[in-house]
C-alpha cells in the first residue's frame, strides 16, 4: 500500500476522527488512514460532494451504511462509523494492515494447499455474513481481499447502491471477476458474489482470472459464452469453484454451502448444491466502493451501477444454516458454453425447467416439440390476450425525479410507464432478464415482447464469421430460457434494411451472410412452441414494397409468424396497416410466382399472406411535415416535433392480417443528432442540441405523454 503525505487542501480532522495520510481516491471519494480518540487507527472515507449534492443522497447513504453495520465481522472489514448529517458525509471502516491477494499473488507467486483451502473458506465465511445481513458485495476481486496477520478479510461491502445516481445504466464490477448477471445489467443477488468467489479463487490458485486478459468486451463475452480456465485446482475445491461458475445463478451454490463442503474432511463426498431460488435473483443492498482506491487505500478498477437504488434484498438471518437441502445422485452432464463442454456433477432434487443450462433445455424442448407441445402463435391464440412488462425504467425515474416539483408531469410519465413495452435485449449476456421477465410475465398471466437488437454488422457494417457464430449462440440461449413461455419476439429492428453488401451500404459485406443469419435465429428461437417472431418490414415508401418483400423471403419470413412495421417511422396507423397489407400481398405473390415485383390485379391467396404487427409507441399524431425548402434535409424521422404516443398495446386490432399493435421503439428516446442539412450541433428546429441516439430526453418523452392520441 502506497501512503501519501496530506495535501494542502485535505483536512486533519472528521469528526472524532484525526486524518494521518491519503491511502488513495476512488469515484466516490477519498480514503484517508485515520486515527480514532482512543487510538485505534482506521480507515476513513469521504464522499466527495458531487455525490452528496445528488438527490436523496443522504437517505440512500444513511441506509447502505445500516445495511453494512449488520455484517458480521468474520473475515470481513467491518464498517465502524459514519456520518449522514455533517456537513462532510463520511464512512469509517476498520483498517485492514497487510497486502492485497492480487499483490501477494503478482510478488510471490499462486497459493497451494492449506493456504489456498483457508483463503478460499475465509471468503466463503465472508460472504455468508455479508448476504446474511442482506448485502450483496458485487465487486469481491484479489484487491478487495486482503490478507492481514489475523489471515484474510474481504472489504468495500455495503454502498455501491450509492454510485447509481450516476451511472444508472451501466455495470457494477471488475471485468474479470464480474458475474454474467453483471456483464447483462440484470438483478443482481448473492450468487453474482458466489461466481466472483469462483473467479478470485481460481486467480489466487494459477494467477491469472479464469477468464483470461485482454479487452473490456473480449473479457465479457468469455464470462458469458466460454468455459473457465481453471489452473492450478484439483479435487473437491476445484469441483466447488467450477460449481460457483456456473452461468446460470440459480445453479450456483450459497455461500453456506460452500462453507458446508469446505469444513469437511472430505467434501467429494457430497457434490454442492445449487443456490435456491429465493435468493439468487433478488435484489439486495450492495457493496464497493467507487473507482479508484477501496476503503483501505488498495487499488480499484473501473466499475459502474446497475441495480435500483430501492431495491434491497430482505435479509433471512439463520435459513441457510436450518435448511439442508438433499441431493440427488451425481450426474455427469455434458453442457456446452461457447464450444466448450464442461462437466457437471451436480443437481439439486426439484431444480425447475427454467433453471436448466442451456443445452439441457434445448433438449428437453426439442422433445416436447416432437411429442407434446403444439405451436402456437400467442397473438393469435384464442381469449383475451393481456401485455406484460415491468414499468418503463427511464420514465419512471423521471417520474419520481419529478413527482415533488412538477406533480402534474410526474403523473404523466407514470401514465407512461405503466404501458407495456417492448423489453430491449442487446447485452452480451440476456438470460438472466429474459428469465425474470418470463417468470413475471406468467404469474401475472401476460405476454412479454422482447425487442433483440444485437445483430453484428447492423447499421450496413460487414462482420465476420466468428460474431455471427457468437450472435448464434447469444440466441440459442434466449430461445432456450424462454422455452415453454408465451413471448413474442420482434427480431432486429433495421436487419432487412441496411444490408451490408448492397449498393448504399459497405461493398465488402455478404448480402446472403445476413440473410442466413436472420434465417438461423428464425428457425432458433421458433423452435420454441409458443414464440412468436417478426422480422423488420420497414415502413410505406422505404426502401420499397417490392424491394422488402424479396429481402423478408430472403431472411426467413416463411418460417417467422410474420413482419413489424413502423419502429423507425411516425406513420400513423391507418396508413402503416394499408402499406402492410400491401406488402403481405407481395410477399404472397413473388412466393407464389418468383416474381421481383407487386401484384398489381389484386388476385392474392389470403391463406398464403402473412400477419404483421404496428409499432405504435410514437404514432399519435402522425409524422411530421415541416414547410417545404424550410431546411434543405428535414430529417422527418429525426426527433420530429409535436408528435405523441398511439395506440395502447392490445391484439384487438380490427384487422384480420394485423395481429397486434405494440409499442416497440421507446416513445422518450431521442433519435440521435437533429441538424437538418444545418450547419452547428443544435435542431434548428427545436433550438437545441439533441441527446446522441437512443437517449432518454425527458423533454421528448414529455412531449409525447402530452400529446398521446388517444389520452393516457
């Protein structure tokens, strides 16, 4: 550990606290060592104050540091002090003297034998009184255990919640040590801390992260589609940490049973049991520190937020010890992760379908399509048909940002909110959030509409061979979480639109390589009997309905349920329904005959026509037309003014071909830069400068709500 003379700006004294040194500085503040009344040395962070003037700041803060006060102190740093009223908010922890795993690893070398047994117990026993108090670490990394006289002790547990103000859409964690939960921004509980016990133990064994060095992104998509790489372990500890990496949470162990299996003379006997499903997805209080230096001056990497700050997991003090889970005989089952198999040796009496790997319920799938499941098309099916998604995020932390202020708003965007709408996956791991909404979504007895938007080479971009094998598989293991559940699927918004290979598009990509793509995803995902799936039909005028109806036969739109329409456009309903009705026909026709172009004599099999849905999130009061020659590119799709939320999700669409109206695009997000043919950054025509695309702007979003047609 580095330490630094105070700077002239810094203070001596914290309260009762007297500051000796600088230990270092992180995103949320700096760490000084620090010396207690009656002597005790300490570590003592100060939060800078662009955390503290955020709003809620003081409660959110008071509340992570009593969540954190109620970890037990075996081997961990126990938070001993803060202050939530001073002028200077502030947090105290134990100092920890003694060097960081990651040091001790990089200077003398990968532990072995005892040492590596009792550091890896001594975490497992940190995490147990961590969660036990209803704390989840999210960043436990070799910096963040460190190995004093006493022996090892993990640290920075207990306020990372207090970061999400500012990076509310990102990811909590090291790279290397993150779980995939973390790598999709999804809920994270206790078993992302039991995935990152895996990955530190298997650093302290061999030195190296399990999955490798390299880029940020390189690093990510090993967590998620690759096997680890685990040396330097044998025996039971090995089978342990391989349980612990397991991809799907609720596969994973607890921190009690690690520390079960661990305390045994022989823990072979019995293979680990999974985590139960009460606990490894709920959200739960967090804990690290900022980016930087932790609470006790060891160095940090990047890390950002993803969970709400409201969200804290209900702690269950003692159920781990009470409960005993049986086992079922050890089973050898060949998983496939990324074109690697992995052994697993283990399974939990009552594990439930969803909480299968990958390979074994794509399987089981396959079983029940040949022998039992019947497919069928949720929008179509018979009876009421009821949308779910949880509440929009962006707008309802607009809402609650405004509810105090500009009540008459907030009610607005909470009327916003609330409308079902389509649930974007597009991060390197979406299992964990297609589980969750699936789950939701049938004990509420609705729908879910994901929106996959992922696909490499988008927006006219070539790609290579190997992103297209990894996007295959990012697919395989949503189909295989969705499985039985009822889900519609609009597949790849822009896919059968900008097109690499095509004149205006780059020359050097493969027309034919992304329309096998679309087709294999296609084929992929409605392999499950109750998931629908849509391909991009584009909007009237662009690029043509003869020109879209070859590119959707070409993508696989014989084995699709159908098209969308309008994600890009403002359109209003009438027309987009005429010009899909339009293009159903064509597709009908070149099917039938090999034709390139339309039908022109109306003569068109309905039987053989197929269905679409609208996208009318943004539709209300149709698109916009701005006075001729006033700009000389009026960018009508960009951000146009005046425009308001259509329809409400809902199948009763009066139209036999239409199969529902869906709010697909989000109705507050901007659409990039508005600069009309105009020189500057601003939109000329709004005065001024627009979020990059895909932004919230709580302006437009507003505006939207205001306008909606009809009312929400």
């Amino acid at each position: 550990m580095t330490l630094e003379a105070l700077r002239d700006g810094d203070p001596r004294q914290v309260g009762p606290y007297t500051l000796l040194v600088r230990l270092g500085e992180g995103g949320m503040g700096v760490v000084y060592l620090g010396q207690a009344p009656d002597g005790t040395r300490v570590a003592v962070k100060l939060i800078h104050a662009r955390m503290d003037a955020q709003a809620d700041f003081r409660r959110r803060f008071a509340r992570e540091v009593a969540a954190a006060k109620r970890v037990a102190r075996f081997c961990t740093a126990p938070v001993l002090d803060a202050d939530v009223e001073g002028d200077v908010a502030y947090l105290v922890t134990e100092y920890v003297e003694g060097p960081s795993l990651g040091d001790a690893v990089h200077e003398s070398g990968p532990l072995k034998g005892s040492a590596l047994d009792g550091l890896a117990a001594a975490m497992a026993m940190a995490l147990r009184a961590i969660h036990g108090a209803g704390v989840v670490h999210r960043d436990l990394k070799p910096s963040n255990v460190l190995l004093s006289q006493v022996g090892p002790k993990v640290i920075d547990f207990g306020i990372a919640q207090l970061m999400d103000a500012e990076m509310s859409s990102a990811i909590v964690g090291t790279p290397s040590y993150m779980s995939p939960e973390q790598v999709s921004g999804a809920t994270i509980g206790p078993a992302s801390d039991i995935f990152s016990w895996g990955c530190t133990v298997a650093y302290a064994a061999s030195g190296r992260p399990p999955f490798g060095s390299g880029s940020v992104p390189t690093i990510l998509l090993r967590i998620v589609n690759e096997a680890p790489e685990l040396h330097g372990l044998s025996g039971p500890l090995r089978d342990l940490v391989l349980a612990s990496l397991t991809k799907n949470p609720r596969e994973r162990p607890t921190a009690q049973d690690l520390m079960d299996h661990l305390s045994v003379a022989d823990p072979g006997g019995a293979p680990p049991p999974s985590a139960e499903t009460d606990t490894s997805g709920t959200p739960a209080s967090t804990g690290s520190t900022g980016t930087g230096t932790n609470a006790t001056g060891h160095p940090e990497h990047a890390e950002v937020t993803t969970a709400p700050p409201d969200s804290p997991l209900t702690p269950s003090p003692g159920v781990a010890g009470n409960r005993r889970r049986v086992l079922a005989a050890a089973a050898a089952v060949a998983v496939a992760v990324g074109g690697a198999s992995v052994a697993v040796a283990w399974r939990t009496l009552g594990t439930s379908s969803s909480a299968r790997t990958p390979a074994q319920t794509t399987t089981t799938q396959a079983a029940r399509s040949n022998n039992q499941a019947k497919p069928q098309n949720p929008l179509t099916a018979p009876g009421k048909i009821t949308f779910y998604s949880p509440p929009e995020p962006a707008a309802t932390r607009q809402a609650e940002q405004w509810k105090k202020d500009r009540p008459e708003d907030a009610e607005l965007m909470s009327r916003l909110a609330a409308v079902p709408h389509a649930i974007r996956l597009n991060q390197p791991e979406a299992r964990p959030e297609v589980e969750a909404t699936v789950t939701a979504a049938r004990q509420e007895g609705g729908v879910p509409v994901f929106l996959i938007n992922s696909l490499p080479g988008s927006e006219c971009r070539s790609t290579t061979a190997a992103e297209l094998a990894s996007y295959q598989e990012w697919i395989k293991g949503i189909a295989s979480t969705i499985g039985q559940a009822k889900a519609v699927v609009i597949l790849e918004p822009g896919a059968t639109v900008k097109i690499p290979g095509v004149e205006e598009c780059d020359p050097r990509g493969s027309v034919e390589q992304r329309y096998d793509a679309l087709r294999q995803a296609v084929q992929t995902l409605k392999a499950n009997p109750n998931t629908a799936v849509y391909l991009d039909g584009s909007q009237d005028l662009y690029p043509g309905t003869a020109l879209m109806a070859d590119r959707l036969i070409k993508a696989g739109i014989d084995r699709a349920d159908g098209f969308f329409l309008n994600t890009g456009a403002f359109h209003p309903t009438e027309r987009t329904v005429a010009y899909g009705k339009a293009l159903s026909a064509c597709v009908s026709v070149q099917r039938a005959t090999g034709a390139k172009d339309c039908p022109s004599d109306g003569k068109v099999d309905p039987a053989t026509m197929p269905h679409f849905v609208v996208d009318t999130a943004r539709n209300g009061q149709g698109s916009w037309s701005p006075p001729p020659k006033k700009y000389p590119d009026p960018q009508t799709w960009c951000n146009p003014p005046g425009r308001g939320a259509g329809d409400r999700p809902t199948t009763d669409t009066g139209e036999e071909l239409v199969d529902a109206y869906l709010w697909i695009a989000r109705a507050g997000s901007s659409s990039g830069r508005c600069r009309r043919g105009e020189g500057g950054e601003k939109d000329p025509e709004r005065g001024v400068v627009s979020p990059e695309a895909g932004e919230w702007w709580p302006d437009l979003a507003l505006e939207r709500a205001e306008k909606a047609n009809p009312p929400l």
